[in-house]
C-alpha cells in the first residue's frame, strides 16, 4: 500500500475514534441540550461509517452485519442533521411531526434491517439501498440548508464571532455535504472521506472548545444566576411590551435573541433572565405570541386573505412554524380560526 494511502487510512482511523468521544462528550455535556443530542447522533453515525470502511480494508471478509451498521448510519445521518438544524432554529418542538423525522427512519433501520439483512441480501444492499440511503442523506442535507437559509443570508462575515453558534451549525451542515460528496463521487471513498470526516471532527472539537471558552470569557452580567426582582422587572417589562408593539420587531423573521437586546439598549443575559424567569416565557413564545396577535387581527380584517401571506406578514420563515405556533397559543388552527372570524363577520353584517 502506497505511504499516501497508508496516510489516508490512519486518518480515517483516527477519525473515526476521535468522532466516538466527541459524540460522547457532547452527549453528556449540559444534559437535556437537544441540540447536544442530535450533534452527538450525527457525529456518532458519522463515526460508525468511516470506522467500518476502516475495518473492511483491513479485514475485506469482516461480517456483513459491520456493513450492515456502516450503511444504516449514512441512513441516519441526514435525519438527525435535519433535527439539529430544526433545534437550532428553535422550532423543533413547536410540533410533534417533526419527530417522525426521527421516528421514521429508526423504525425503517430496524425493520428493513431484520427482514432484509445484509448477509442474505448482498446485492440488495450493494444496489438499491445503497442508492437510497445516499439520496435520502442529500435530501436532508440540501434541506438543512434551505432552512438555514434565512439565518445564511444574513450572516455578517465581518462580525461572525458574534455568531459562533451559527458558524458551528453551518460547519456542520456544510461539512456533512462534503463528506457526502467525497463518498458519492471520490474514486477512493473509504480513505477520502475518512481522512475528511476526521478533519472535519477535528474542526468541530476546535469550535466547541472555542465557543465553551468564549463563553466562559464573556463578562458576566448583574442578571445572570439571579431573579431580577419584581420592582426592577416591572419596569423593564412594561419597557419591552411598549417597544415590542411600536415597533413590532416581531415582523422580523430573522429575529434572535441577541439582536433584540441590542435594540432595546439592553445586555442578552439581561432580555434572556427577563423573558424566564420573570415572565416564565422562551424567547420563540415570546416573539410569538405577539406575531399570533398580529395573524389575528391580520385574519379579522381580511378573511380572504392566504395562508402563506399571512405567516409572512406576521413574521414568521416558514408556514409550518407559522401553523404550529397559531395552534400552541390559541388551541385552534389557522384555518379553524379563520373559518370562526367569517361566521362572526357573517353574523354582525345580518344582524
């Protein structure tokens, strides 16, 4: 074997092993984290495939049930890098469907597993699945991607150490693509893309590292690790329910956090201890809750009015969203609320 590829191989190793104690880490690391979890997942299938490329070079006569696992995880990868995405755009558990994302493709590894394995269906696996499962991982991939878009479009390059959380997020996102594409098109898969998911985790490990270090040296607020009192919150509350109806920075969809703080004068660990702890809210309820308001007089003075119009007027990237944050906080959906509005308006105009 030539020193190149021998180079090659022991990066894909290396990687593979790196990538198992970087899941773990992130797994363990701030527990109840979602967005931990499925970087964990995707890094972990990530990690099963290149280590069973690495096996099979070196053992060709491996078990068909180690390739099996290899390509069960490619299956998994796109699915879980979708999930992260959802979490990181904070509209993941605004509905249960965007578990069967998950739910899905589990229950597809584990059936089609045991009433096809790979063992009894070389060719199979070789041939169709093989297809599949490469395809289904684009897919989630290129969708990833169009869900981002709205948070990559306006991304300043500039001040990108602002936004660290996103370029972690793109990396990812972007890094799972090339690695699809070393596997889908490189002549040398089992090596090019093991030597890429290793430099890609290696990356990953140095901007996690970063970001928790960041973190630590941030200057820390008079807010943070305590209840603003109710004398001091009173005011502030009222402050932001004034600016938040004057200047309707809900109509934004690319509102975040930070950025609200930075309208209002304030600091983000201030708005973040505000929004929890005195007003028992998440900042996506929050925001929502008035962009809902707006959607509902939007729909009294306009019933004829379309959905998709009336999630973007309303500040809302996606029609999904818009649907499962109008049901959360009015126990109706769109449709049955504006069908609701036209019978009122029906009955004021005959009476």
């Amino acid at each position: 074997m030539a020193i190149f590829d021998q180079l090659l191989l022991l990066f894909s190793g290396l990687g593979g092993i790196h990538g198992l104690l970087l899941a773990t880490y992130l797994f363990l690391r701030e527990p109840g984290k979602w967005s931990n979890r499925f970087l964990s997942g995707v890094i972990l299938m990530l990690s099963l495939r290149v280590l069973k490329s690495v096996l099979f070079y070196f053992n060709p006569a491996i078990g068909k049930q180690i390739l099996q696992v290899g390509l069960s995880a490619c299956f998994l990868i796109g699915p879980l890098l979708y999930c992260y995405s959802l979490q990181f755009l904070g509209i993941f558990r605004d509905s249960s469907l965007h578990r069967l994302h998950l739910i899905i493709p589990g229950i597809l590894v584990i059936v089609i597993g045991a009433l096809f394995p790979y063992h009894a269906y070389p060719q199979l696996w070789g041939g169709l699945f093989y297809k599949i499962i490469n395809y289904v991982w684009l897919a989630y991939t290129l969708l990833s991607i169009y869900m981002l878009w709205p948070k990559i479009s306006n991304l300043d390059l500039k001040n990108w150490r602002t936004q660290i959380d996103l370029v972690i997020v793109l990396s990812i996102v972007f890094g799972s693509g090339l690695i699809w594409c070393a596997y889908y098109f490189a002549s040398y898969t089992s090596y090019i893309s093991g030597a890429l998911t290793f430099t890609f985790l290696i990356s990953l490990g140095v901007l996690t590292v970063f970001l928790h270090k960041n973190q630590k040296d941030r200057v820390i607020s008079p807010y943070a690790n305590k209840k603003i009192s109710n004398k001091i919150a009173e005011p502030l509350i009222a402050e932001l329910e004034q600016f938040m109806i004057t200047q309707q920075a809900f109509l934004d969809a690319n509102l975040v956090m930070p950025k609200l703080a930075k309208m209002l004068g304030w600091s983000t660990p201030k708005l973040s201890q505000l929004l929890n702890d005195n007003l028992d809210q998440s900042f996506n309820d929050f925001v929502n809750s008035y962009r809902i308001e707006h959607a509902k007089t939007q729909l009294q003075g306009d019933t004829a009015m379309k959905m998709e119009d009336l999630a973007e007027r309303s500040g809302f990237n996606s029609l999904s969203t818009f649907y499962s944050a109008f049901k959360k906080h009015t126990q109706l959906t769109p449709a049955k609320y504006k069908t609701l509005q036209a019978s009122k308006n029906s009955g004021i105009i005959n009476s």
